[in-house]
C-alpha cells in the first residue's frame, strides 16, 4: 500500500485570494469624468465658428417661346399655352384654331382684292354743268347705284372747276382745258360721291365718264 494517506495530498502554496473576491475599488464620479471635457476657469471656450454664408444663385434664365411645325405646308407659329387646374399646358387643338382663322383671315383679305380689282366694264359718261352752287351726286343712291372704279373729268370752260372726290378736302381746280384721271381699282373704297362747282358768278363745263 502507498505510504501517502487518503486526503494527504499538499496543499496549493498560493495564499492570494481570488479577485473576484477582493475588495471592490471605489468607482469614480461620471461627473469627474466629464470635467476634464468642461472648460476650466481662466480656459476660454471656443466660439462655434460661424455658418458660411449661402452663395447667390445664378439668375434663371426666361423661357423663351418654343417654335413648332404644324404642317407639311411649313406654317410655322408659336406654341400656344393654355392654363388648366393651375398649370400651363399646350393645346394642339387651340393651335389648329389659331391658325385656321389666320388663314381665313387672309382669304377675306385675297376675296376682298380681288372684288376690288373686279370691273363690269361698264361705262357712265356725263356732261355736268357747274356754278357757283355745288352739285353733288351719291353714285350709290343714285344711278348706276354703283361706286365707280376709275374716273376721267375735263374742263371745257369758260371758267375753272373745282372737284372733290369721296368728300375729300381740299377740292382740286381744274383750269379751262385741263382734266384729271382718278384710279380706285384697289382703293378699299371706290368713287362713290362726287362734288363739283365754281367761283361766284362763274359757270364751267365739266365732262366727266365713269367706269364700274
């Protein structure tokens, strides 16, 4: 049998006690551990540097209108804008009327010159004699009920003539022998009033012939 005992085994020659087991250390402060973060007296605290100031924006540019195509014909117009439920929208609808009555437009102006530039061929030849009382005739309410397009007048004398024409001002002299050709094929008006007469105590001949 062995000469050790049961129970005899040496024992641990550590004394130390386990740290678990030893005395706590006192904990410090979370204030104290703060302090060193805190400005000190006579420490001047940092001014927070100040915010840069925000740059100037660039200036937005207008919009400029936008040009478009409609048809194959190269009518170009602008495009139309139309506000709806508070925005800004483009209407081809409004466009396409846009343009109809801008072409309509022009054929009243075309069908208006060419009514204009129209002549019957028809000629109104009249020997009018003026005194010092003016005559008048409204082609329109009288015969041929019709404006004239062209006149052609001539003084036969003895005395000068004075004439206007649409009730123009001034009247116009025609001297013994002289005679005047007016034109208004592509006047917006034509002849349609005549005034004719002389000084006082005078009398003239004036020959005078229409066409319409």
């Amino acid at each position: 049998m062995s000469g050790h005992q049961k129970g005899s085994q040496p024992k641990s020659q550590s004394t130390g006690t386990p740290r678990e087991l030893e005395a706590p250390q006192p904990l410090s402060s979370w204030a104290d551990e703060l302090s060193q973060f805190l400005p000190q007296e006579g420490v001047e605290a940092l001014e927070p540097s100040p915010a840069p100031e925000p740059s100037p924006q660039a200036p937005v540019p207008e919009p400029q209108p936008q040009v478009t195509t409609l048809t194959p014909q190269a009518v170009n117009a602008p495009m139309t804008t139309v506000v709806e439920d508070g925005r800004e929208i483009v209407r081809p609808d409004v466009i396409k009327a846009v343009v109809e009555l801008g072409s309509l437009g022009q054929l009243v102006r075309i069908r208006k010159a060419a009514e204009r530039e129209h002549i019957k061929g028809q000629q109104d030849p009249r020997n009018l004699d003026a005194t010092e009382d003016y005559a008048t005739i409204d082609l329109i309410e009288d015969d041929p009920h019709t404006a004239w397009a062209t006149g052609y007048f001539f003084n036969r004398g003895p005395n000068s003539v004075y004439l206007a024409i649409n009730k123009a001002r001034p009247f116009v002299e025609l001297k013994i022998g002289e005679d005047q050709a007016v034109d208004f094929t592509k006047a917006d008006t034509r002849i349609w009033y005549i005034e004719y007469g002389c000084d006082d105590g005078e009398t003239a001949s004036l020959k005078a012939v229409g066409k319409y």
